[in-house]
C-alpha cells in the first residue's frame, strides 16, 4: 500500500533539532528564554516589521490583537466570509458581532469594494465598526491599498490574518505587517510550523508590550504578584521557538516547493475542462501554500465532491474550500455583505495536496486519480 497523502504536513529542516537540543541542554524548557527572543528578532527582521510577539496560536495572537484594537462587547467588526474559523472566533470571544464581506475573484479576499459601500453606509448611520479583520488567503494577499485608504478614511483600524500567507508579498510589501496588527501561524498544516504557535506583529510598539503583559497574565511590575486587568496565558514556549528558527531559515525553500507543487498540478490538471485555478492576483506573490481549484461540474463531468470522494479512496487527503463563515450555523445570526462568490468557490472548489514534502510519485498520484474521475465520466457520457 503506498503511504497516505496529506494536505499538507510538517517538514522540518536541518537547524531545528540542533535549536531543541540547546534549549533541553540549558533546560531552558519553559515559556519565555532565549530563543523566544532570538525567534521574535528573526521573525521581525523576515517580514520587516518594528515587533514582533512570539505566542502559543495565531487564534491566540488574533484574540489579543483585537482587544488591542479596542474591540469590546456589543462592538462589530468586519470579517473576510470566505475563511476559517479561527478567523472570526476571537470576535465572540471578546463578547463582539462578526459582519461578513464577501470575496472577490481576483484574489478570492475580502472584496474591497463590498467593504466600500458597507463602510459609507455605516458611516451614514453612524455605526462604523470597531476593527476590520481581513484575511489573506491560501498563500495570498488581499488587496490592501483600497482596503486601507477606506478603513483609514473612516478611523477604522486593520487586523491582518496573516496566518495562511507567510511568505506572500503585496507589491513589494509583506501582507501582515500593513495594517495596524497582523497575526501569523506556525499550526502544524502551515507553511512552516513550530507545531503550534503564532505571532503577533505591528508597529507600535506600545501595542506590543501591552500584548506581552495580557499573554503572560497581565501581571503588573511589582514584586508580588499583582494585577490590574484580566491576563491570558497565551506565550510560546522556548522549546517550539527553537523549533520555529530552523523553519524561518528555510521558509524561501518552502515557498519554492509549494509552488513547483502548483506548476506540477497546473501542467497535469491544467488542460482539463471545467478546472480553474486559483488565480494569482497581479500584486505580488502567491505562496501556494495550498494549491486550490475550481471544477465546473457540467464541464468536467463530475463534481468537487467526487473528486473528494475518489482521492479519499486512494488515501489522499483533499478538502473543501473553506466553508463561508456566513453559513456556519454557529454564524447564523449575524449580518453579511454579499455572499453570492464565497459561496461559489465553496460549492466548487478543492484544496490539492500542497506540503513541501510532496514526491514527485505523490504529485503524480493526486494527478492520476483527478484524470481518472474526469476519464471515467467522459466513458460513462459516451456509453449513455
Ligand atoms: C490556521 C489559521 C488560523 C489559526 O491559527 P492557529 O495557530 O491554528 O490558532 C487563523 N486564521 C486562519 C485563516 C488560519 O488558516
């Protein structure tokens, strides 16, 4: 039996074992220590931002970027619909409503003209929200320049989710680090991976040493323990911040395999009828951190879950576009702008295997099943 296909699993690199041998040797195996400051430094100096905060999740470092922001209760924040939920959850943690945007086609991001005309018409009524989290898709960026121009007309500031575009660029610039806070994550099916953690990033630099007090249980400077406002504990520990300096040193090289993945699938799949590929918008630099298509059922003779269905068979794991936070039940009561695309690249959509630990033999693999499942239905049309 060859060996199951995952989505996309942990690859590590050579540095980090030599990393975690020195924090077990210094029995630095706690929270905060040496390489939590050396990993936060490198980070920084990587997407070019003043501070950076090394933190246990990216759902964590969304979760204090928007108390940072001053999300609160009663508040609304704008959301991307088309994500996952670790997006939107933060917002109800913080007793806030999620609004959802829908997505556009260049990009498959926030659209931002649907945040346009959503903006103006709760400036009219004077209900602007309380931050705007737009998210950067599969290995894309946004469209930022419109998305900040109105927010910043408005007084409305920025929350990144970065968490999926790590290596990405928006015109030479690093999407995450253009708004107000960005957040990033090192889960174990990202582009690089501590096994779990995240990091906060931004500018201001009170923003992040007030960060740094809430992730540790907001204690006060006093020698006893103290505390004026409620903590979490939220930080990354040394052991996994070791873990997270040898897959920075390596993220170009990540970056490059997942996108030899795309090419490889782009000339296997490519000619298909009905498979569309996510595009690559004209303002930077796609990762392919996931390499993700369309199917055009009447086109290609079979549906996005029927090719799901046939790769799962052959132990090769492939999932659904990220079902929109507009249709989750657990959304179900608040308010969207739009809808309609999000809901198409659901219905149609398919995330391919995409780690940078992928075999040409595991490519080839994935590619054959699709080609089987189109070929299999053309045999089926013809002989009905
Ligand atoms: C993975 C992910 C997160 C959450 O990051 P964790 O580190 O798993 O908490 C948030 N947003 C998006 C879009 C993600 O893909």
């Amino acid at each position: 039996m060859p060996r199951r296909i995952y989505l996309s699993s942990p690859h590590m690199g050579s540095l980090e074992r030599g990393y975690v041998n020195e924090a077990f040797e210094s029995n630095w195996v706690a929270p905060l220590g040496p390489h939590v400051d050396a990993f936060q430094e490198e980070f920084a100096r990587c997407v070019g931002t003043q501070h950076a905060l090394a933190l246990s999740s990216g759902t964590a470092a969304l979760h204090l970027a928007l108390q940072l922001v001053g999300v609160g209760p009663g508040d609304e924040v704008l959301v991307s619909t088309l994500t996952f939920s670790a997006s939107v959850n933060p917002i109800r943690y913080l007793g806030a409503s999620p609004v959802f945007i829908d997505s556009e086609r260049t990009s498959w991001n926030m659209d931002p003209a649907l945040l346009t005309e959503e903006l103006e018409s709760r400036a009219a009524s004077g209900r602007l929200p309380r931050a705007v989290v737009v998210v950067h898709l599969y290995g894309q960026s946004a469209d930022m320049d419109p998305i900040l121009s109105v927010c910043e007309r408005y007084g409305v500031p920025v929350v990144e989710d970065a968490a999926e575009a790590l290596g990405s660029t928006y015109k030479g610039r690093v999407p995450g680090t253009l708004g107000r806070v960005g957040i990033f994550s090192f889960n174990g099916n990202k582009i690089i991976t501590t096994s779990g953690g995240g990091m906060l990033v931004s500018h201001d630099e009170a923003l992040v040493r007030h960060a740094l007090k809430l992730s540790t249980q907001a204690r006060d400077p006093a020698p006893h323990y103290q505390h004026s406002e409620i903590g979490y504990n939220y930080r990354l520990s040394n052991v996994l911040a070791a873990v997270g300096r040898g897959q920075l040193r390596v993220l170009e090289d990540r970056v490059a395999a997942r996108r030899r993945n795309y090419a490889f699938y782009v000339r296997a799949l490519g000619g298909l009828p009905g498979i569309t590929f996510m595009p690559e918008a004209p303002w930077g630099r796609h990762t392919r951190w996931l390499t993700t298509i369309t199917i055009d059922p009447m086109r290609f003779g079979a549906d996005r879950e029927a090719v799901r269905v046939a790769l799962e068979r052959e132990d090769i794991e492939a999932r659904p576009v990220w079902k929109p936070m507009h249709l989750q039940p657990v959304f179900a009561a608040f308010k969207q702008r739009g809808g309609r695309v999000a809901e198409e690249l659901f219905q149609n959509g398919l995330c391919l295997p995409s780690g940078s630990n992928l075999t040409p033999d595991d490519l080839a693999r994935v590619a054959e099943v699709v080609r089987a499942v189109h070929q299999g239905q053309g045999r089926h049309a013809g002989m009905g």
